[in-house]
C-alpha cells in the first residue's frame, strides 16, 4: 500500500472555456496573493497531522503549477523533505502548462526533485487549441517537449482530448502523428465533457459531436496507441510498459493520501481502520486567513468516517476503471461479504450483455464495456 501526497495550485494564466477546476485566472492570481498562498500551503503541510508511514507519490496539480516561481517551488519541495520521510524513489509528479516554462524554469524543477512531469497539451492542431482557449499553440508544445527531455525529464505525460467540436478523425490522427514522434512515456486521453458554469456550457447547448463519430475516433485513437507500444491500464490512460502512473494508481485502488492546498481532497485511515474522505476550504481568502491562525495539531474537519456501503461503491467503481478490473476474493477479504451477494444481479447482467468479462476472481470491462463504461459504474451505487 502506498501513501501519497497532492498538493493543489490554483493559479492560472487564464481559465480554459471548456474547465469548471478549482482554480483563479488574471489579477486573482497577483504575486501578493500567490505569495500568501505558498506560505499558507507550507503552514499547512507543517501544522497540520501527518501520515506516519513513508510517502512514495506527491502530484502537484492544479490549475497551472508551472505558472508558479521557481523559488516557491524550492520552499515547498523543501518543506515536504522536512515533514515527510518520502522514499528515495517516490514518483513526483508536477502538472505543466507549455505556455508557462521555458528550459530554465524546467532544469530547476527538476534539480529540487520534479521527476514526472504531466503536460497539459490537448491537441497539436491549432485550430483546436485556439477554441478550447488554452494560452499555448502546438509549436510550443513541441518546444516544451523538447526542452523538458533536454531538462532530463525520462518520465513524460502528455494530455490529449478527443470529441473537440470541429474536431475529425483527420486532425486527431494528424496530433497522434505528433505523439508518435515525441514518443512521451505516458498518455492521459480524456473526451471532452461540457461542464455547467463554464463558457462551452453557454456556447454548445447540444452536444457537438455525433455519436458516431466520437465512436470512430475512439477506435483510432486505441488502434494508433497499441500500434506505438502504450498499454491501456485505466479508462482514459495509456503508458509504455513500467510508466503507469503510480499516484494515480494508488487513487484507484483507494490508497491513503492527504490533499493540502485550497479544495485538495484527502483518503484518510486511521488506526482504528476508520477511513475518512474529505475535502478542503474553497474559498481561497478563507483559506489563506484559516491557514495564518492554525496552531500546530489541529485537526483537519474530515467528517463522519465512511460506511461500508461507501467503501464498497468505492472499490468497485474506482476499481473497475482500471483494466485489470476487481477482485472477488479481495473484496471478501475487506468487506466480509462476497462481491456475488452484494452485486450478484449487477454484474450477472453485465456478464450476460457481454460488458463485463470474468478471469478466476477477477472482474474487468470487455471492450464494448470500457465504451459505456460511465453508465455501468453508475449502478454499483448501492
């Protein structure tokens, strides 16, 4: 079992029109505000409890990380070494936008530790990149890129998006035409989802891409990655073998991690075996000010401990999307009730609909399952 930590970044260039994240675009992100943030995240990481047990993962996300100055970066890695015994080969993950680091920036992160990075790219089409609203085009993603391995980086994620309006079957090859080329060592490939409150939510008042076309970019883009060498280990990420993210992983298998910074989310276990899932302030003034009057050992608010019926949702639809699926035998061994006596009817129908597929005692998707896959996690809702 691994522990984990995530930090949250709320800072942003700008706010991208398809993105409903926790996070503040322009003058909400002034050098006085992002100051009072950093101080207030280490005052945090430093006061509050912490896991006892050696920590193998730390994701810094947000938002945009990279925006952040280097020297904030220094004081926070520095502050995780003081506070944590994280393990000589945890994997440190940093999320980056290519419009906001340059090869200088790039070769500090990755002397203070840094040694994953996950590029926000989306697409190498233009055109896309320009509707979507991101502040970079695809000649600097390339350069980031680039710059990135010549930084050292060995450990590189690149983000795609398919079902962009506009988007073709075309220009989705043409982007993993680019992908090949790079040959990055990790791929995060999400369908764009059109979300209240934001701009694409006012512009696309019906959905903007016929069924089946997303079906035909979907079979593209698995038939492209399998052929350059990426396996698919979860719903929406591919890796070359030995590069599966380990942060994420430990998230899908419900493993410990405590979440700092505003709105950070956190998996905590207790010595009793109580487990807690809890959410930070997300009022970023709030936070700041409740931050500036912790005293050392106060209790973070986590609420009422989970259920059993809350872990058992857990397990299975968190577990099932991953593509080695579930097992039986390790659900009875927590829960102490079989899987079949809780989910019996569940999974039998989606045995019989081909959705689902059974190997000993494990439960996984089958290939026309992983399509729907949204709908039937749905029903392992008790």
């Amino acid at each position: 079992m691994e522990n984990s930590i995530y930090l949250h970044i709320p800072f942003c260039v700008r706010k991208c029109d398809y993105c409903d994240f926790l996070s503040f675009p322009g003058a909400l992100c002034s050098d006085d505000i992002k100051a009072a943030y950093v101080d207030a995240l280490i005052r945090e990481i430093k006061l509050m409890p912490k896991a006892a047990d050696r920590i193998s993962t730390v994701y810094i996300g947000g938002g945009t990380p990279s925006l952040l100055d280097p020297s904030y970066m220094d004081r926070i890695m520095t502050t995780l070494h003081e506070e944590y015994d994280i393990s000589h080969d945890a994997e440190i993950s940093m999320e980056v936008n290519p419009g906001t680091v340059d090869m200088e920036k790039l070769g500090i992160l990755r002397r203070l530790g840094i040694n994953r990075l996950s590029m926000g790219v989306q697409s190498f089409d233009d055109r896309e990149l320009k509707l979507l609203g991101r502040i970079h085009d695809s000649s600097d993603a390339k350069r980031c890129y680039e710059d990135a391995r010549k930084a050292g980086f060995t450990n590189v994620n690149i983000d795609l998006m398919m079902h962009i309006p506009g988007q073709s079957t075309g220009s989705l090859k043409k982007t993993l035409e680019v992908v090949r080329q790079l040959a990055p060592e990790h791929l995060s490939c999400y369908s764009l989802i059109i979300e209240e409150g934001t701009p694409f939510y006012d512009r696309y008042s019906q959905r903007p891409m016929d069924e089946d076309t997303e079906a035909k970019m979907d079979v593209l883009m698995r038939e492209e990655l399998k052929a350059m060498g990426y396996g698919r280990y979860e719903i929406s990420n591919w890796a070359l073998e030995g590069f599966e993210c380990r942060h994420n992983l430990g998230c899908w298998h419900r493993d410990p991690y405590r979440g700092y910074g505003l709105g950070a989310a956190s998996l905590y276990r207790d010595m009793d075996g109580k487990e807690y899932r809890f959410t930070g302030e997300r009022d970023l003034q709030v936070y700041i000010t409740k931050m500036q009057a912790l005293n050392p050992g106060d209790d973070p608010d986590m609420g009422e401990p989970l259920t059993q019926k809350d872990r058992m949702e857990e397990f299975m639809f968190l577990g099932l999307r991953c593509i080695k699926g579930i097992s039986s035998r390790e659900f009875e061994n927590v829960f102490k009730k079989s899987m079949e006596e809780v989910y019996g009817a569940v999974l039998d129908r989606y045995l019989a609909m081909d959705l689902l597929e059974k190997d000993g005692d494990r439960y996984f998707f089958t290939s026309k399952g992983l399509d729907v896959s949204n709908v039937i996690l749905a029903d392992f809702l008790l």
